[in-house]
C-alpha cells in the first residue's frame, strides 16, 4: 500500500489539478481499484492488477473462486 500511496501522489504531482486545493486518499483509490478488479477480465484485469499491485496468490482471491 505505500508504493501504491507514492505512485499514486507522483503521478497527481504531473497533473494541472495538483495546482488547486485537493484532498486524494490513497485507500479509497485502491479500495475502488479492488472493485473494478474483482468485476473485470482480459486486459482490464491485467492493467488493473498491474496499477493496484494486486497479489496472486490463491488466498487472496478467496472466498470468490472455487476450489472444485
């Protein structure tokens, strides 16, 4: 989540609206970007993984996929 947090405030640095009052919060951002990731596929998925830094690992997926 830190790296996230950075990245995210580099990236608001290099944008016109960075120069007016405004408040970003890094966990609602990626609270939103876990949203889109459980609902999206194919090179949504993958851009979505990459951005949020979501990890693979089985457990992290749980209780949505099965086990079967």
């Amino acid at each position: 989540m830190t790296r996230f947090s950075a990245k995210l405030f580099q990236e608001m640095i290099k944008l016109e609206i960075n120069r007016k009052d405004v408040v970003i919060s890094p966990i609602a951002v990626h609270a939103m970007l876990a949203l889109i990731y459980r609902a999206s596929e194919g090179e949504t998925l993958s851009e979505v993984q990459r951005v949020g830094e979501f990890n693979q690992h089985p457990v992290f997926s749980w209780p949505w996929t099965s086990s079967d």
